[in-house]
C-alpha cells in the first residue's frame, strides 16, 4: 500500500510537471516567448537548389569552371549585384546565347563569417539574383540552376578584407549538354 501511495505521488508530480511545462510552450501574439522564437520560425531551410518553377535539376552533372564566364562578386551580407555584375553578367549571358548546348549552374558563396545555416541562405539568394538577371537577358530558366556553398568553398582563407570579398561570389558554371540522337 505504501508503494502504491508513492507511485501515484511520483506519477501525479511528474503530470503536474508536463502540464506546466506544455502550458509555458503556447505562444499567444505579441508574447515574449514570440520574440524568442521567431527567429527560429523564420530560418528558412537549408537550401537545395531547384527551388524555382522550372530550373533544372543538375545533381548528378559534372559542373565545372567555364574559362568565358566571369565571376561576380557581393558586398558584405548582400545579396544586391552592383552594376559591375551586371556588366560581367551581361557579357557572360552573351556567351551562354552563343552556347546554347551549355547548361549551367550558378553557385552563391560566403565569406567565413556568419553561421552556416545564415550562410546557405544567403548563398542560395545570391545565385537566385544571378539566375534571375540571366532570365531577364533572355538565357532560358530551364537551362540555369542554383546551389549554395555557404561559407564552405572559400578561394581565399585570410582575415581580411580584400580577401573576403573573394569569397562573397557566385560562378557559373557549366556542362555540356549530351547529344540527343547521337550514335
């Protein structure tokens, strides 16, 4: 009988517990717990590529560094191309014209500092900004497809300005096309 009598004090507290515990989790608007948490709720997940209606999807295609097309570069957490990208991009949307059997891949990238998840994010919106003024000069969205790197391929490891300004980019990068019909 003691036993019982201890077990069912053990169980009510433990209840009594989870029920204050899962009463402190509702969140009503404007509550503190809101500010706490929305920035969590607003993370966006880690980005994938392909997000966009009609891009392609290249995960199995060997991308590579395409001589003619041009790196762009981004001011620090910005995702905005400055009229020098839009000079570069405007060039390498010409190549892409004269070399419609290339598919490509714009690549977002970061420089060391921020989170990774923070880092993807921005990665990601940069090379959407690339795919879309790529679109908008007439390169099919079916041929362009996107994928960050975050903070994870830098081309230069210093603590520097100069040196992440490398890194703050988006490449495009390309692969040919293979041949339908060919024997």
């Amino acid at each position: 009988m003691k036993n019982n009598a201890a077990l069912m004090t053990t169980f009510l507290a433990a209840t009594a517990f989870v029920a204050s515990g899962c009463a402190g989790n509702h969140m009503t608007r404007g509550s503190q717990q809101d500010a706490v948490s929305a920035p969590i709720a607003a993370a966006p997940a880690a980005p994938t590529g392909g997000i966009e209606a009609g891009e392609p999807v290249v995960r199995d295609d060997q991308m590579h560094p395409v001589a003619e097309l041009k790196n762009v570069t981004f001011d620090y957490n910005s995702d905005r191309l400055s009229p020098d990208a839009r000079a570069v991009l405007s060039a390498n949307a010409q190549w892409l014209k004269d070399h419609a059997d290339l598919r490509v891949q714009v690549a977002g990238n970061c420089d060391q500092r921020g989170t990774v998840a923070y880092n993807l994010a921005l990665g990601q919106r940069r090379a959407e900004a690339v795919r879309g003024y790529y679109t908008m000069l007439g390169i099919a969205g079916t041929r362009v497809a996107t994928i960050s790197y975050g903070k994870e391929k830098p081309v230069c490891r210093e603590q520097t300005e100069s040196c992440w300004k490398l890194n703050r980019r988006a490449e495009t990068l390309g692969a040919y096309a293979p041949m339908v019909g060919s024997n």
